[in-house]
C-alpha cells in the first residue's frame, strides 16, 4: 500500500521556491478529479467505455460525423454524471495559488468544468468542456450549465443548425490559441506542476518540456511514473488530493 506523504516529505527546495516564485503554470489532466470520482482514462481509476465502445471511439471526430446523437447521449450522459461530483482538495489548493503569484496560468486537459467550479479563474481548457455546446456552422456557444437537455441534438439558437459538444475529440485539433497561450507562459516560468496526467497526450505534453527546457524547475504530482517523470526536477509519489494542499 502506497504511504500518504506527510509535509516532511515536501522538500525545502520546492518550499522555498513555492515562496519565491513570481510565475507559475500548472498542467492538469485527469488524475487531479480522480479524486472526486471522476474516472480516469488511462491509469489509477476505472477505465471509461460506453456502451462496449472504448472512450477513445465515442469522443472521436470520425462517431461525431457518423452519428451525432450518439455523441450528445455520451456527453450527456457525463454532464449527468459530474453534476453529482465536486471539487476535491487538489483542486482547491490550485484555485488558491492563482492570487499567490504575480503570474499563475492554469492549463487544463480536462473537460470537467471542476477547477472553475473550486473558484479557479481563466482556465486554458486545451480540451473544450462538457459544460458548452457548438454549433456546427456558424460555431456559435452555449452553456449547457443551467440546460437540461438530456435527448437528441440541440439546435443553435443564432443560425438553427446542430450543434456539438464543445469538446476537442480523438482526431480534432485543439482549440485556437489555447495551446499557444499555455506554452508562452510556459517558456516565462520559474516554477511548473504537472498534476494527475498520463503525459501520453500531446500537444498537452509538451507543456512541461518547455517549462523545463526554458529553465523552469518541474515538479509532478502522480501515483505512478509517467515518461516525464525522468525530465521533473521533483516527483512526489501520491494523490494530488493529498499532496498539493501540503505544498502550500
Ligand atoms: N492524483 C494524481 N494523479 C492521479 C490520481 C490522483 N488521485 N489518480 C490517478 N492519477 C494519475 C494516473 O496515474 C495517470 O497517470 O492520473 C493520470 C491519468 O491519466 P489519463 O487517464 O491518461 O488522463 P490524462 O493524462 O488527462 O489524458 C489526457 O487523453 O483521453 C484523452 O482527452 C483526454 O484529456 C484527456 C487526455
């Protein structure tokens, strides 16, 4: 059984560069809503499938042109599930971060919506979110948060056509500018966490790499190695839930 650090095993380097830091980014993926209940794609929870289809066939590019409402009941299905879910103390100690530091850049590859609901402002979500809906033509938004909508396609309000899940799937490229924005605040900062991801993904991966490469002391926070762990200044074995309100 994995021992749960105690604040002993937080090093006096990272406590004194926590306390000096003017730049911080973080990186976030799955592993740091684990802890809220939120499965996990690769490793540490449950495996997500539906329905007999593997998450990474569902959230595609390729069911989204062949089977829309298909899609819409899969999303649907997680809005129901996260509405149940809340913020867990990993997300709480980032939220608390952002006014610590002159700089602080939140990057997510989560498409929970849970850092903003812990309080966390101008999240780069690299993946979308649940929480809105596009519209196919005319790319129009909506928030799904106060929606109900639990069946079929939803309409777009401005042009009438159908609208999708606002999230980037398997085979789509990301979001403009969200990727660009996190690696510029990546290559000024002196302090970067990667929290709770797989580091299998990419662009999203790259992330610490040029945190690190620009002179950054990297730090992650995951039960298990990942292939970043040989390039992080700091790696501290465990739950984020766990070790990230010991940091500060
Ligand atoms: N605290 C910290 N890390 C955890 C915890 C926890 N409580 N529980 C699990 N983990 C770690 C796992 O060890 C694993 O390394 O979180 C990571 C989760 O990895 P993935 O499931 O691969 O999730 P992620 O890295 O976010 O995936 C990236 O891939 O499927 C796509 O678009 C999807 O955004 C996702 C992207």
């Amino acid at each position: 059984m994995q021992a749960v650090l105690t604040r002993s095993a937080i090093s006096d380097e990272l406590r004194s560069r926590f306390a000096c830091a003017k730049n911080v980014v973080v990186l976030t993926g799955a592993g740091v809503s684990a802890e809220s209940g939120v499965p996990t794609f690769r490793g540490g929870g449950q495996t997500a499938v539906w329905k007999g289809m593997p998450f990474d066939v569902i959230s595609s590019a390729g069911t989204l042109e062949r089977d829309l409402p298909a899609v819409w009941e899969w999303f649907n299905y997680r809005r129901g599930v996260l509405r149940t879910l809340r913020p867990n103390p990993a997300h709480e100690a980032i939220a608390r971060w952002q006014d610590r530091f002159e700089s602080f850049t939140l990057v997510t590859q989560n498409v929970d919506g849970l850092h903003a609901g812990a309080g966390s402002r101008n999240v780069i979500e690299l993946h979308g979110s649940v929480w809105r809906a596009r519209c196919l033509t005319c790319n129009a938004r909506t928030s799904l948060r106060d929606s109900d909508h639990q069946e079929g396609v939803p309409s777009c309000f401005e042009c009438g056509s159908s609208m999708r899940p606002d999230v980037v799937l398997f085979g789509e490229m990301l979001p403009p500018g969200a990727f660009e924005r996190a690696a510029m605040e990546a290559e000024s900062c002196e302090l970067c966490f990667v929290v709770g991801t797989s580091a299998v993904v990419y662009p999203a991966a790259s992330i610490p790499e040029i945190a690190r490469a620009a002179g950054a002391y990297v730090v992650e926070v995951n039960p298990e190695p990942t292939p970043l762990s040989n390039i992080c200044d700091e790696v501290l074995v465990g739950k984020a839930g766990e070790i990230l309100p010991l940091i500060g």
